[in-house]
C-alpha cells in the first residue's frame, strides 16, 4: 500500500455522491431516452414432429416421406422432410450385450435419439404421500432414462418455484437433486393435503342444516382452489420454455395429484341446493373454473409450440374415499366424494393426450413408466415441413395418418406456429420463472446497493448490468422481479436504445426489501438480435429481533457505459463491481455496507480495517441509532493509492467493549496494464 488509504463518510445519498468517484458526468449527444416501439420481424423455418411409430420392424425401418399423409388446421401438407431414429433391434440388443469401452462407444452409431426430459414437481398440486412417491418413482426413472446422451433437469413448484437441478447427463447430479428435494420444507405445501379439511368443514355446515353458511363456504373453496390451480398451471406453462431450442424429442414429466380442469367445482357438489347457482355466480366473478381452465389450455398450447411431450404422473395413486358424513337430501350422495378424485384423472389424462404423451394416475411404479417411455421412444421418426399459410398464435389441429400395411404411427393431436413475438415472450417468461433453465446469451450480473430502512422496509439501488454486443446499434429491455417466499413483491424494467456497439448497459433501480430472505431475478433481452441474458440474485436482510448486524459490503468503481435510472441515461457512473472482478488500481475504490442494530437502541462504535500488505485502520464512527435503526456507512480509497495484490475489509461494530456484528470484502486489485476491466467493460 502506497499510502494511508483516506476515508469519507456520507449519509443517505450516497448514489449521488458516488458520481464524484469518477470524472463528472456527461450526457451524449443521441443518448437521450427516446420512444421505440417494438419492430416485428418476419421470420419462416421448418416446424418439426416427432412422430412415435410402431409396427414391425421390416415395415417401420424405412418409411419415407410418401409414406405419410399429414393435415394441418384443415389443410393439406406436401413437401415433408423425414428423418429416422429408428435403431435396428438387433443392433440395439448386441450393443446392449457388449462390454463397454471409450473405442467402441465413440466407434458405434447414435441408437436412438437423444432425449431432453424434464421432472416437474407441483408441489402446489401434490398431498404429503403423493409428494413423498412422485420423488420415489424419479429416483427409480432417472438411471434408465438419463443414459445414452439423453439430459434431464429438475424442477419444483413449492413455496417458490426452483430449477433444482439444470439440464445434465449425470444421473449422479439428478439423484442429489432429489435428495435435496426430499428434505426441503421450502418446497413443502400443505394445501393439496388439507383438501379433505376443507371438504369436512362444508359437511359439518350441512349437517347443522346451515344451508346458506355451507354455500357460502363451498362457493369460497370453489373460487380459492380455481385462482390456486391457475396459478400453478401458467407457471408450469411457462416452466415449459426450458426445453424451448432443444432438438425433439422432448418429454416433461408432471407430478401431481389434484390437479383439475374445473378447479374447486366439487366442493359446490357436496351442497346440492347451490351448486348450480354457486357455480354460474363463481364463474361470473372471474374466479371460477374457467381461470383454470383456460391456464390448462394455455400449458396444452405450450406445449404444442415447444414441441414437448407431457407425461402427468399422479404419485398418490388411487386413494379410498375419506369416511366423511352425508346428509340425506342435499345432494351429497355415496359418489360424490369419489368426483374429485375422477375429475384430477380424467384432467391429467388429458393433458397427457393433448400434448402426446401418457397419463398414469393409478401409482404405476416407475419401471413400468420407464417401459412407457422406451415403447413411445423407441421408434421416431422426425417430420419437418415448411408450414403453410395458417394462422400463428393458435392451436391448430393434427392429423397425420400413413398408408404403410402393420404400421400405427401417433403424434400431439395440436399445433401452434409461434409468431417471433411470442417465442420472445415464451423465453422471457420462463427466464423470469427459472432463470437458471435458460441458456444464457449475454453476460448478465446483478447487485444491491444497501441505502436506508424506512417504515420497516429497507431501500437499496439494483443494478443489473448486460455486457455489451458487437452490433452497430442494439435496443435493450431490461427488468427484475423481486420475490419473497416464492410470491413477486415488485418489479422494475426498462428499453434504452444504444448506438454504438460493444457497450455495457448498467439499469439502475431503487427497491424496497421486507427483512428476511430474499431473491431477485433478472433478465435482459436485446430485441434486434433476441439474445437473453437471466440471473438470479439471493440474500437476507438483518431481521429486527436477532440483534444488530453488518450487510454485505459493496465495492464501486467508476466506469464507463450506459447508465439508465428514471428514463434518463449518462455515459458513466459507479459500477459495482462482482465478486471475482479486479480492482483498477488508478481508479478510486468506495466500499459501502450498513450496519443495524436490532432491537437495542444506543449509541455504537463502527471499526473497519483494510489488510493487505500492512494493516490499515480507519477513523472509527460513532453511530447514534436511537431514533433509526439503521445506518449507512461508505469507506472511499483515493484513487492510486493501492497497489496491486489481495486485500480484505473488515467492519466490527462494537457496544461498549463488546464485539455485536461484523463482516468483511476480499478482493484483488491489479495494475492497469495487466488488470482486466470491470464487469461493465471499458468506455464506450
């Protein structure tokens, strides 16, 4: 260290006074924030079906393109495409039956194609036993399906929704995956089991002839279960992008056990006088069935477009009726109890029909799943076409037939050609709902500025920053969402324009953060090429009641790049920096934190040290917390006044002679020559 580094301290504003870090700010002739509107582009390319075959071997080995007669929305198509994945049999049994080694396997043929799967928990739509059996019956499936090439990921609807594992070819990474899962009561929902609660709640309202309380209850559950549903539905709709650029085939499992079309219609059964009514009145308010119904219908059109096989699984199996009373007279007879659980099957047997998969709602073990899947598998044959003049954005119906003597062949009974709008909008969404599914394009690092605490809520500056493109102009769109147990709690985006290529956009935001843990997702997309950038960001806020307590510290150093916040943009700013960026050793450095106190008010002693070559200690701070609970601290190195090296920050804060909270920054700082940049990248 060149010198004793100096230390400045600010209040509030710090994300103004951080501007002086750098050289003032200045505004670009062309940079200023203007309106553009979304350019749509034509774009045509060949749709894909793949298409299961069975028959005997000497008649499905070579079916050509004339074998087969497809219609698509009612019209005819030619000029089909055809491409087998059909292993010989024989070949397949005598690889089966050789010993393994590296020449043979890079040596032999691909067998059969190489499949995409992906396990959908719902734990939204899973009771206790069903949640316990569905991770049973994946640990049984993924040794003999993940092999040969074929990958898999791992995906959880629970208190929040979770990629649990990414796309692999490691069964061993998949188990863990699930093990995981077992033991996380994050993913643990109890609303699935508390069905029969519910149900017995309607009865005992019956029973005390309070006819008009039990419709009253009904209609509720009816409305609560339907807005339940839909929600798990679109997510697992949007969840479906994973699998969106994948080579066919292509096959998401669903796990779940109540899972219905028409959400909370059996509750209104249970009361006879007020099922009919309670169900029109439901329907009309906007909380009925069809909310859920339609979320149904839009997972069967994602599916379509993304060219995915849906497998639903009910885990639970089948499950004796509850012993639940029934009162004569008002219209609960001996099989209503059983509705609920006819309507999850015939509802996941039909998604599984519509998307061209298989239903198994009767607790099927997992090797007679697996053997489903081989059967459905084993033969395919890939149908390319050029699609004809139809409608995009809508559900087109399928038939494809062949002339071929002994052969069957099955296919998704619907289609949808996606627009280039709704493909980007079908990736974004399912950035925003599992970001790390999606194959990133575009660097893209987030960070939090920690500012204050007001009216219990702490305040903090997001910076999503997207590394710059080598395009002459791109346009970019840029947002977060910030959850809390799994539900959004607030969003921010904007669209800049930029002019010049290979520059760095730095999105600035303020948000505000209930204590506790928290996670923010983030996503850039640049409209002119369609390259995505997603990331998720995770933490905790210093809960009032564990006492006092250090945030995580911040380094900033300025840099240049676009900078946008409230519409407006600058060429420069303070950047901060990630954990594996270098510091630029002529660039002043400012380290930032808060500090809490809990729930003891006085006054407290900030120390902060900065260890490297020798140790350096900083003036200490007197904090007065009286009246806020919070304050916020800024440490700032003058520029040159380190050299190049490893260093760590270290900030204690004491009450009295006691040590309370601490925390600490390592980092490496490097000399210009040899350094690399910041995340954002050189000036533009």
């Amino acid at each position: 260290m060149r010198e004793r580094a100096k230390m400045r301290i600010c209040g509030a504003a710090l994300l103004l006074a951080l501007c002086t870090l750098g050289a003032e700010e200045k505004k670009k002739d062309g940079q200023s924030p203007r309106d553009i509107g979304l350019v749509e582009r034509a774009q045509r390319g060949l749709v894909q079906l793949d298409v299961t075959v069975r028959g005997p071997w000497e008649s499905i080995h070579d079916l050509e393109a004339s074998d087969f007669r497809l219609v698509v929305g009612g019209k005819p198509v030619e000029r089909l495409v055809v491409d087998r994945l059909c292993p010989d049999p024989a070949a397949r049994d005598a690889a089966a039956a050789a010993p393994a080694s590296a020449e043979a396997a890079e040596a032999a043929p691909v067998l059969r194609p190489r499949t995409s799967y992906m396990f959908y928990f719902d734990q939204q739509e899973l009771t206790l036993s069903g949640r316990q059996n569905a991770i049973d019956i994946a640990r049984g499936m993924v040794p003999q399906l993940v092999r040969d090439g074929n990958r898999a990921a791992i995906v959880s609807n629970g208190k929040m929704l979770d990629t649990l594992v990414d796309l692999t070819d490691d069964p061993q990474k998949l188990l863990a995956g699930l093990q995981k899962l077992e033991g996380d009561r994050e993913q643990w929902v109890q609303y699935a089991q508390l069905e029969e609660t519910r149900i017995r709640e309607i009865l005992e309202r019956v029973e005390r002839d309070d006819i008009t309380f039990a419709c009253s209850t009904a209609r509720r559950f009816y409305i609560e279960e339907s807005r339940h549903t839909d929600k798990s539905l679109r997510l697992f709709a949007m969840t479906l992008g994973h699998l969106a650029g994948l080579d066919p085939p292509k096959v998401a499992f669903y796990f779940a056990d109540t899972m219905r079309r028409n959400a909370g219609a059996h509750y209104l059964s249970y009361v006879g006088r007020c099922a009919a009514a309670g169900e029109e009145s439901a329907t009309r308010s906007g909380g009925g069935g069809f909310g859920a119904e339609f979320a149904m219908d839009n997972v069967i059109e994602q599916a379509a477009a993304q060219g995915t096989r849906v497998y639903t699984i009910r885990a639970e199996g089948l499950v004796a009726p509850a012993d639940t009373v029934r009162r004569e007279g008002f219209g609960a007879s001996a099989t209503t109890n059983m509705q609920r659980y006819a309507h999850a099957g015939d509802s996941l047997t039909s998604l599984a029909m519509e998307t061209g998969g298989r239903s198994f709602i009767n607790g099927e073990p997992a090797p007679k799943i697996v053997d489903a899947i081989e059967e459905d598998l084993g033969c395919m044959y890939l149908v390319s076409f050029e699609p004809p003049a139809l409608p995009q954005d809508k559900l087109l119906r399928v038939l494809l037939t062949t002339e071929r003597p002994k052969v069957k062949v099955f296919t998704r009974g619907q289609l949808v050609l996606q627009s280039e709008s709704s493909r980007r909008t079908a990736r974004l969404l399912s950035a925003f709902a599992a970001p790390a599914s999606i194959e990133t394009d575009v660097p893209l690092h987030g960070a939090l500025v920690p500012t204050g605490f007001d009216h219990g809520r702490y305040t903090a500056l997001l910076q999503v920053q997207a590394a710059g493109l080598p395009l002459p102009g791109t346009t970019w769109d840029l947002g977060a969402s910030l959850l809390t147990a799994g539900e959004v709690k607030g969003d921010v985006s904007t669209r800049v324009k930029v002019d010049a290529p290979n520059t760095p956009v730095i999105f600035e935001a303020e948000m505000s953060f209930r204590p506790g843990p928290y996670e923010v997702v983030l996503v850039a997309n640049e409209a002119s090429s369609n390259q995505l950038g997603t990331r998720r960001i995770e933490g905790a806020w210093p809960v009032r009641d564990d006492g006092p307590a250090i945030t995580p510290i911040v380094l900033l150093q300025p840099a240049g790049a676009l900078f946008v916040r409230d519409g407006k943009t600058r060429a420069s700013g303070p950047l901060v920096l990630g954990e594996s960026d270098r510091l630029r050793t002529e660039r002043a450095t400012a380290l930032v934190g808060m500090v809490c106190r809990g729930p003891a008010k006085g006054r407290f002693t900030l120390e902060r040290v900065l260890v490297g070559e020798s140790e350096t200690r900083f003036e200490n701070l007197e904090l007065d917390l009286d009246d806020e609970p919070c304050a916020q601290f800024r440490d700032v190195i003058e520029a040159g006044t380190l050299t190049p090296g490893g260093f760590t920050y270290r900030a204690l804060l004491v009450d009295g002679d006691k040590q309370v909270a601490s925390a600490e920054r390592s980092f490496e700082a490097g000399d210009p020559a040899g350094a690399p940049a910041p995340t954002a990248g050189p000036a533009p």
